[in-house]
C-alpha cells in the first residue's frame, strides 16, 4: 500500500470518496491489466505510457466530483473510481467510464 494512502481503510471494491480522489491518484505510478502505465501529478498533468511511448494529458476533478482527463486535442472523459484492497491493504484503483461502463483496473507499482 502506497505511504500516503495507509491511513485509509476502505473496503474492496468501494467508492473513493471525493476528499480522497486526489490522494488516490497521486498516490503513485499505476499499472494497468495491459500493462501500461500511468503516473497522476499534483499538478493536474498525467503521463500514460504504453509499449514504451509516453502520451501527456490532464486530469482533473469534475463538476460531479468525479475523476476526469483531457487527451489533446479533444479528448474528455469521466470516470468513478473504486478501490481495490486485497488483505486489508489498498492494492490498486479501478475506474468505470461514466459514458460507456468499460472498466479497467489499476495497481500500484
């Protein structure tokens, strides 16, 4: 479990709560299934790289409150995120996409 997150102690599969988005996506580079990563700054930039090639993007917390990025030019999307704990320890993220339910999931590297 990243440093920044021990504090917590959500259960598997439950929402992360809005005061704790920021937190949870900064928390530190993530994994994906695929095996792309992704790193979430502090500063609203995001970095996904996937097969070794780096795209730079945004994110941010939407009207809703939820987890949002911009892919340039003009790619925009939502998504709800939830934790994923395995023994009492907050392993990873996943997220659903607001507009079509695909899911993904996330660990921390």
């Amino acid at each position: 479990m990243p440093r920044s997150l021990e504090s917590l102690s959500p259960a598997d599969g439950e929402q992360v709560a809005n005061k704790n988005l920021v937190a949870a996506l900064t928390a530190g580079r993530i994994v994906y299934d695929d095996g792309a990563e992704q790193v979430f700054d502090h500063d609203g930039a995001t970095t996904y790289t996937d097969r070794g090639h780096p795209t730079r993007g945004e994110w941010y917390i939407d009207a809703d409150g939820r987890f949002a990025s911009f892919w340039p030019p003009t790619y925009r999307a939502s998504y709800d995120l939830r934790w994923v704990v395995e023994a009492g320890s907050i392993v990873g993220l996943s997220f659903t996409h607001c507009g079509d339910g695909s899911q993904f999931t996330g660990r921390y590297a």
